[in-house]
C-alpha cells in the first residue's frame, strides 16, 4: 500500500476483509473510476471542476464483479468544526460526479469509523453501507 495514515490502512483492511483485495482499489484517479471519461458538469455551478478532476485520488474504490466500480468510500470530516477546503472541494464535486456515472458514494465520519473497529463493536460495515447506502452495491 502506498502512504496512508494509520486510519487508511485500517480502513483498508476492513475493506479487503468485506469485499476481498482484488475488489478494493486504493486511490484510484477520479478519471479511471469514470472509465476514462469524466461527465460534463454545469461550468457555472463546478467552475473549477476540471483542475479539480485532474488531480484527483479517491480513498477506496470497490469495484464489482465485472471489475466496474461501483462505490467509492471516502473518511469525512463533517463540518463541525474548522472547514477543511480541500474536504469541501471534494465533497462540492465528487458526489456530483459519481451520481453521473452510477456509483455510489459512502462517507465514513471518525466516529463511525471508531464504533466499526471496536472490539465491542454493534454494527459491521456491511451493516452500516446498508444503513447508507442501501444493499444494491452488494450485488
């Protein structure tokens, strides 16, 4: 794995464990997840939209069995505290993108997260991309 904080690797391995290594692509460029062409947006309402794209890494991307993404899992922050631009940015266009191409888009607070790794954990990813997300990614 490339350089990921401690969270990223423990995420990762949550999500090899759920949907098995070959299905998890870490930091995939958005292009590649769009399958090499990204959708047109409103240049009005994403007016930095392509300089965004062109740098662009997603988190963790699942891909399904005809090895097309189908989700793509990113840690959010929220904003309940001091405003992240680089978060911001992301969450402006990413879930705007993705709608466009079919993919769903699940975020993850620390929070969750927390509760999905501890030993006394009630709730398993499955269940909570469930609870998100709905169980159409699972097929």
């Amino acid at each position: 794995m490339e350089d990921y904080n401690l969270r990223e690797a423990q995420l990762y391995r949550v999500l090899v464990g759920v949907f098995g290594k070959e299905r998890v692509i870490p930091r995939a460029k958005i292009t590649l997840v769009c399958g090499g062409i990204l959708p047109d947006l409103p240049e009005a309402r994403y007016p930095k939209y392509a300089s965004w794209a062109e740098g662009f890494r997603c988190l963790f991307t699942i891909v399904n069995g005809q090895d097309e993404p189908c989700l793509v899992i990113e840690f959010f922050s929220g904003f309940g505290g001091v405003i992240d631009p680089v978060e911001a940015e992301r969450e402006h266009y990413l879930p705007s993108v993705l709608r466009c191409r079919n993919i769903y888009y699940m975020t993850l607070s620390e929070e969750e997260f927390d509760e999905l790794i501890a030993p006394e954990a009630s709730m398993s990813f499955l269940e909570l991309m469930e609870f998100k997300i709905g169980d159409e990614v699972l097929s």
